[in-house]
C-alpha cells in the first residue's frame, strides 16, 4: 500500500483551465449571506450537529431497536425528521464535494502528506485518529448545545457574547493543537 492513494476528478472545466479560486473573502461573505436567507426563510439559524444527532438516531434504531433509541433520553429530544437542518447536513456535504471538484482539488487521501510527515504512514493511525478527534468534537459541540455554526457562525452575527466567547476559544485551541500536533523541530 502506498504512502498516500490520490484519485483525482477534474470536471471539463478545471481541465479546461477554468478553475474557480474559493479565496476565504468570496467564502466568508457566502456564508454570511445564506445565514441571513436561512434566517429569513426558515426563521432559523445556521447549525448541523442537531441534525447529525437525530440521523445517527435514525441508523441506531434498526441496530438497537425502536425502543431502545425512544427510550434515550437524548434521542428522544432531537428525533429524526426531514426537516431544515437535515437538509442543511445533505447539502454541506453535497457543498464541499461540488466545491472541491469545481475548484480541481478533490481528490481521495488515505494518508495526507502533512500527517504522514509528522506521524507516519500508517492509514489505520489516520483513521483512529480522525474518529477520535470526530468524537471530541461532537461531544464538546453538543455539550455547547452548538457547533461551528450555530454557536460561532450564527451566534457572533447575532452579537451573541456567547457566540463570540466560542469563536474565541475555538480559535485559540485549533491554533494550539496544530502547533502541538504539527510543529516542526528546530
């Protein structure tokens, strides 16, 4: 098994030449501007984690059984429906794979070249840790009753402290971990 295994789907027009460039300032201002549609079409703001927590209820409950998941006092709370922030998830998924391959970059990585710098080849490390890490921050976005953008996003456009706090924090512990996990010796 090699070090890395990239597939690599360019659309016409990135082969073509006609790439499009998600510079941060084009992105920053999108996501402002669909928070204020969400906002005004569905009176709700930003957030996927609920929504991620009533389909991981809906998988569990062939697996444990309809009762055992009506019967979880958190599932019970956020019971799955078709509703804005299902939709919401289905589209940020669907979002970043069309972004991606518009703008040339996608691409399947077993192992990224960064990682495997720092912590070597192996796939099986990668992936255990990427579902731990998965797991530390859906435990600490549901423990803030919030994610990303519902918390930070959401939140700081409405001048929430609580928002603003979050965005903080978030941003000094993401800084502080890829210093720690990346940092390169002198």
């Amino acid at each position: 098994m090699s070090l890395q295994t990239t597939l690599d789907y360019r659309p016409a027009a990135a082969r073509a030449g006609l790439i499009i460039d998600w510079t941060p300032y084009l992105v920053g201002i999108g996501i402002g501007v669909l928070s204020w549609v969400v906002f005004l079409v569905v009176n709700n703001p930003l957030g996927i984690t609920t929504a991620l927590s009533q389909v991981s209820g809906a998988v569990a409950t062939p697996v444990l059984g309809a009762e055992a998941v009506a019967r979880n006092s958190y599932w019970a709370r956020n019971l799955f429906s078709l509703d804005y922030g299902t939709l919401f998830l289905v589209g940020t998924l669907a979002g970043g794979f069309g972004s991606a391959v518009l703008a040339g970059s996608f691409r399947f990585e077993q192992v990224p070249t960064v990682w495997a710098e720092r912590f070597g080849p192996s796939p099986l490390k990668r992936y255990a840790a990427a579902f731990l890490g998965g797991i530390i921050a859906m435990y600490g976005a549901r423990l803030a009753n919030g994610c990303t953008s519902g918390n930070g996003i959401s939140g700081g456009l409405q001048l929430a402290l609580s928002g603003w706090v979050f965005l903080a924090v978030m941003f000094a512990t993401g800084t502080a971990t890829a210093f720690a996990m990346f940092r390169t010796a002198r």
